[in-house]
C-alpha cells in the first residue's frame, strides 16, 4: 500500500499535523496538557497524518504523540524518525545512521509512541559516514518484522533517493517546499515520481512567514530556530518582507489568509505533494486545514509561481552548520 493510498483509506486529507513546534524548536515547548488538548482537538478536526520524531524536544514530542494518540491509533497515519537524536551525554544532536542504532532508536520509538508499529518511518538524515544502502537496508529489516509499515527519507538528495531505494521501496521524501523554498523542484521531486513515492512539504508556511506571522520587529525567543535562520536576520528579514505584500495581495482578492494561499498553491503542484504545517496554535491548525479544500485557477498558480522565486529571496534557508547536514540540492547564489 502506498502511503497515499493509506491515507485515502483513513479518508484523510491531503494536509498533514508537523507536531515539532509543540516540543521543539520555537522556545519553551507548550505545557503538556495544553499540547494533549491541541492534537485531541487536531484529531476532532479532521486531521489523520501526525509527524514527529525523535530529535523533537529530546524525545518528548514522541512521547506527547503517544500519550495523545494512542487511542486513536488505528485511525491515523503516524510517521516519526530516526537517524537524528540528542545525545544527553554529549550535549548536542548527533547524526548516525548505523544499523544498530536505527533499530534500538526504532524500538525506543514504539515504546514512547505507545505501539507495536509505526506507519512511516524516515531516516531523519543521511549520515555520509555510512552508505545510504546501509542505513536503508536496517529501516528494510523493521518492515519484514512489522516495526515499520514503510521507509521515509528527509533532506535527500535525487541521486541519493535513487540509491536507496536499490534497497527497498521508498514511501515518501521530507523535505522543505514552499513559495519561498522551490529547492524541491530541481531535481528530487522529479526522482519521487518516478517511482511512486509521496513528497511531505514540512514547514510549508515558511516557519510562519508566509502566513505573515513575523514582521521586522518581532522579538523571537531564546530558543526559536529562526534566530539563526539568514532569512531572518536583521539584514535579510526587511527584502524578505517587502516582496510578502504582494501575497497577501492576492490572497485578500481570493478572501483567503495569506498561509492558507500558500498551502493551496503547494495542493496545486500534484495530489503526491501533501503539506505537513506545524503549529502551536489550533485557531491555525483550523486555518490551514480549511486549505485543503482550496482550488486555485492555472492563471492565479501562475501568479504565485512568480513571486518570492529563488533569485528574489534574500538569505539561505540554513545556516552553516545545518546546511552541512543536508543532501537536498541547492539552487546557486542570486
């Protein structure tokens, strides 16, 4: 079954939940029973694709995920990662795709989720140290023994997606996709279809900006990814910035939010393109689900194709060190 088919059979729709920002990455993660209410209500609305992993909050969001879920678990479609985690012992995340530490990070992700399977399971990144075929072939060995019900891989690269999955069927790529991210488009999304395999957009909304949730003053606290991010430092964010009005433009002619537009806009790109929006908030969680029945005219994908292009988008969506970690392709410097 492919993952798309799985999600036809849960009659869910084609935007998913990103659970990351309730734990980690955007200051002090949202108290528990705050957070338990959020995806309960998540899961009210409509929505049936819940992503986490174990990097999230030191494994805390996978353990939110499963205290929240766990009823519910025939239901929806639960996909976390491995690959990626923190090391308490030393300070700081650490990359390893070894066999071994897939598969004991695996059985460590059941148990914090609360299952005896997960549906999707993504190597989180490809650590260069060790062949992708290696690593592939671990996630190949839960699926026989029924840990896994399939492989996923985030921030890949064409040519490495065309290695693995020499090794086993790859269900799905992760990577970021929006107006202001097209990397996808190079070359990788061309590689999933090739073989049928899904492509989830996280961060579709642009960590928020698209949806115009920051503006030239907005204090972002310690802790908050983007304080790193060059698309929002004090000499990027104000470039950046003046090209979004001509979005919410258009969204105020189609009586739409300005996230909403950018989420139809990436619907239009193929039914095998599914948005996984994360949020803190379920006035949002609503809104970009509310999305998902949007359908947008060629003329106005066409309008939207011109706007916040690569050469126009001041700033890399990585800083140094976490661009080293990724394999996707990169478009040359404007």
């Amino acid at each position: 079954m492919t993952l798309l088919s799985r999600l036809q059979a849960l009659a869910s729709p084609a935007i998913g939940l990103g659970c990351m920002n309730l734990s980690h990455g955007y200051g002090q993660p949202v108290p528990e029973a705050e957070a338990l209410k959020a995806l309960d209500t998540a899961f009210d609305m409509g929505y049936r694709h819940f992503d986490t992993a174990t990097l999230y909050g030191a494994t805390a969001n996978e353990r939110l995920v499963g205290k929240a879920l766990s009823g519910k678990r025939d239901e929806i479609l639960l996909a976390s990662k491995c690959g990626m985690a923190f090391d308490p012992e030393l300070g700081r995340k650490v990359i390893d795709g070894r066999p071994e530490t897939l598969r004991q990070q695996c059985e460590a992700s059941l148990e914090r989720l609360k299952t005896d399977h997960i549906d999707l399971y993504y190597l989180h990144r490809w650590d260069r140290t060790v062949p992708i075929e290696e690593s592939v072939g671990a996630l190949a060995r839960l699926v026989a023994e029924g840990k896994i019900g399939a492989i996923g891989l985030s921030e890949v690269s064409a040519a490495t997606l065309r290695r693995a999955r020499t090794e086993h069927p790859i269900a799905a790529v992760q990577s970021e996709y929006s107006l202001w991210t097209r990397n996808p488009e190079i070359a990788v999304i061309e590689a999933c279809r090739e073989a049928d395999t899904a492509f989830v957009a996280f961060s579709p909304l642009g960590r928020g900006f698209l949806a115009g949730a920051i503006q030239a003053d907005t204090p972002l606290a310690e802790g908050d990814v983007r304080r790193g991010m060059p698309r929002f430092s004090a000499e990027n964010l104000p470039r950046n910035l003046s090209q979004l009005a001509e979005l919410q433009a258009v969204a105020r002619e189609h009586e739409v939010t300005s996230g909403q537009l950018a989420l139809a806009w990436l619907r239009a790109k193929g039914d095998d393109i599914l948005p996984i929006p994360g949020t803190r908030s379920v006035a949002h969680m609503r809104e970009n689900l509310a999305a998902d029945g949007l359908r947008l005219a060629p003329v106005t994908v066409a309008r939207l194709d011109a706007m916040l292009t690569p050469d126009r988008v001041a700033g890399e969506r990585y800083g140094e060190a976490l661009q080293a970690e990724i394999d996707t392709e990169a478009f040359p410097p404007a």
